[in-house]
C-alpha cells in the first residue's frame, strides 16, 4: 500500500498528464476535424413548432392562457435545466424517448454531450444552429442563461427543473466529481468528505479548476453566483426568478410525485413518463452523512439550502391543490407501470456493477478513476410490443445521443483517453 503522501503526488501527476495529452488532443484535432452534418433526428422534419417570438407573458402566466383555452392538449416545447447529481438523467431519459416518439426537434450540444458547462448557455453552441432557429426540447447540461435559451424555443415553453437536498447533493458531487477537482488532492484521510467538512474554508479555493461542483452547485447550474453572501438580499431575488421563469421545480426525494406533477403539466400518458434509475451510484462504503456532518454540508450550501427550501414549500402546495388522495392514486398506477416495464425489461430485474453489464450500448458514463455507476443488462427475449420501449428505457445517456445522431467527438476522444490510461 501506497503512503499517502506518495498516493497524492502520483495522483497529481496522473492528472497532469492526463490534462496535457487532452489538451494536446484537442487542438490537434480541432485543427483538423470539421463535425460532421448532423444526419439524426434533429435534422428529420419536426412536427411544426412556433414560432419563437419573444412572449409577451410570463412561462406562467402563458400556462394559465393555454389552460383556459380549453382542452389540455399535450405540450411538446420544453425546457429541462438538467441540474448535477439529483436524477436528471433519468429525467433527461423520459424527454428523449418522448421527443423521439413525436419526432421533435431537439437543440442539441456539439461535439460533447453538454453545452460547454461550466461556460454560460450560448445558442451558437446548440448543433446546426442557424439565425432565427427554433427547437422544441433543450434538455443537455448548460449552465442556464434565461435569455439565450428563450429565444431557440417558443412563447409557451414549458421550463422545468429538478431539485436536491443540497447536503445529499454535495455528498454525491464530491464522491462524483472529486477526482477531477485539484483542492481534494490535499484530502489524505480515508473519508475525504468528512476531513473537507470539517474545515472546508482550509482547502475551498473559489477560483480553483472545478470548484463550483463543491459548493452551492444548484445556485451555479441556474447561472447565479454561488458565492454570494447567504444573508444578501439577491439570494431571495434569484429564488423568485427562478420561481416566475420555471413552470414545475421537481424534487428529486419525490420524483414519483414530482413526475405525476409533470405528467399533469404537459398533459402527457402514463407511458410518457414511466422509467428506470438511470445513472445511479454504487452505495459507497463511507457511510452516508448524518448528524453534525449533515449539518455541516447544509450550512456549507447555504444558497442551495435557502432554494431547496423555497421550493420544496411550493411543491407541497403543488400536491395539495392537485389532490392529496388523486396523488396518491397516481403515484401508486405509475409505481406499478415501472415495476411491470421492470419484470419485462432487465434481466434479473435490477441494476448491476459495470463489469456485470453485458452490452457495451448499455454502459454508463463512469466517473474518473472509479466504476461507481450501476447499469442494466436487456432481458435477451423480449415481445416485439415492448422490445423497442425496453432499449430505450435503458440505454445510457450518451449512448441515446449517438443514437439521435448528435456530434461526440470531444466525449468519444475523452473516452479514448481514458480508456488508454485505464481511468
């Protein structure tokens, strides 16, 4: 066993020649690669979308318009801010499988399965964009830029989002994301989470590589400054902006609820949002944080603390005025729905470790250094009323992205690199 001092400069190093030779990669290839046209669904014929005028309402007040109107028809422009690390994926999962069944026209990344994150929303980096250009779903990590994103979509978008306790949410950043955040190398005890916690302000670099996944890392994803005082006054401004801009915040400890909240909004079918966990993590054998820790990590994400409780009190009077006995109903059909797609679908019925996983189209993006996230192996025989539902309700995210023909150029070199280094 290696000691921890000599662990940490061979992590360092690891990592330096890591980023050399992908930095290296990059503008070899940059020189040369010109991406090619995207030949997917994107560029098949969408159904019609709007046009994409700036509104002259806001998301809410246009939902309120389109109600009243008559009868719920169901809703097709949508915006998903894919927030880190609070079943997103999942979410992301159910969007693509619904654009797909509609042939909708997705506002896709170019080159990697984001849109450039850390870096602010742009449309000039949405694939095969053009001036004047309107798409029906944007669903890719981003880190969101309100006025850029409106105006790719029509005036009744649905923007929606999903939330995480924030203590819950750091632990899984740091677990996900440490490896590639340089201020952890300093953490040399066997509980790195736990040392962090315990001083974070004597290893917290705010200007550091990769910093903003350690702190705050919700408030960062809707383009608010993570840093900011908890105590100041823009901290509950941004929070109402979010709540006049997003049209449904979901609550990833009550996704089932959440997603029947949803299912309601868009007026969509049960098979609409039926799903399984995608890209969850293998339980750590740190125990989960509790007590003073916890405590800890909600003081340390004070901005996300201060959101998530704005929003987990409006998502409760969500529930209440749509009907705690009909919710519960709905929870429970959906709740079965799943678990028949289940006995269907995976083989064995649950989620294994990647090395168990079979199909190499079934693979999840693992983080760096570890095999953490679990996947699913299809079930080999399948009716053919269900076979093409079960691939996609499977298929991990980057995977789904080739298959709707996006550019992953910069991913599939990242993977290459890895995979020759063995991280």
């Amino acid at each position: 066993v290696l000691p921890p001092q000599k662990k940490h400069w061979e992590s360092m190093a690891k990592g330096l020649v890591l980023g050399a030779l992908f930095t290296s990669f990059l503008l070899l290839l940059y020189s040369y690669v010109v991406p090619p046209m995207h030949t997917g669904l994107a560029s098949t014929t969408p159904e019609a979308a709007a046009s994409c005028s700036p509104p002259l309402l806001e998301p809410e007040a246009v939902t309120r318009a389109n109600r009243s109107a008559g009868e719920c028809q169901p809703r097709r422009n949508i915006v998903f801010l894919k927030t880190h690390k609070t079943a997103s994926s999942t979410l992301l999962n159910i969007l693509f499988r619904f654009g797909q069944k509609h042939r909708l026209k997705f506002a896709f990344p170019n080159g990697r399965n984001d849109f450039d994150y850390p870096t602010f929303f742009a449309r000039s980096l949405v694939q095969d964009y053009r001036p004047g250009a309107c798409f029906n779903i944007i669903c890719n990590h981003m880190r969101f830029h309100y006025d850029e994103v409106r105006g790719l979509v029509p005036p009744n978008a649905t923007f929606i989002t999903v939330l995480r306790d924030p203590a819950r949410l750091f632990e899984s950043s740091f677990h996900y994301f440490g490896p590639v955040v340089p201020l952890t190398w300093k953490l040399s005890g066997a509980d790195k989470l736990a040392e962090f916690l315990q001083d974070p302000d004597r290893y917290y670099d705010p200007n550091g590589f990769n910093a903003h996944y350690l702190r705050n890392l919700l408030f960062f994803d809707l383009g608010y400054d993570s840093g900011l005082d908890p105590g100041s006054p823009q901290v509950q401004e941004h929070i109402l902006e979010v709540e006049r801009r997003f049209h449904l915040v979901l609550l990833q400890e009550y996704f089932d609820e959440s997603l029947v909240l949803l299912k309601d909004l868009l007026c969509w079918e049960l098979e609409d949002v039926l799903y399984f966990k995608l890209n969850a993590r293998r339980d750590s054998p740190v125990p989960r944080l509790s007590g003073e820790l916890y405590g800890r990590a909600t003081a340390w994400n004070m901005l996300d603390a201060h959101l998530y409780r704005h929003f987990n009190a409006s998502f409760w009077r969500k529930v209440e005025a749509f009907g705690r006995e009909r919710m519960a109903r709905e929870v429970a059909a959906l709740r079965r729905a799943n678990e028949r797609m289940r006995t269907i679908c995976i083989d064995g019925g649950h989620a294994v470790d990647a090395a168990a996983i079979q199909d190499d189209a079934m693979q999840p993006w693992q983080p760096l250094g570890t095999k953490s996230i679990l996947g699913y192996n299809l079930k080999k025989s399948i009716g053919q009323r269900h076979a093409q539902l079960c691939r996609r309700m499977l298929t991990p995210e980057i995977q789904y992205l080739m298959d709707l023909g996006v550019n992953l150029w910069v991913t599939k070199l990242w993977k290459f690199i890895r995979d020759f280094l063995r991280w």
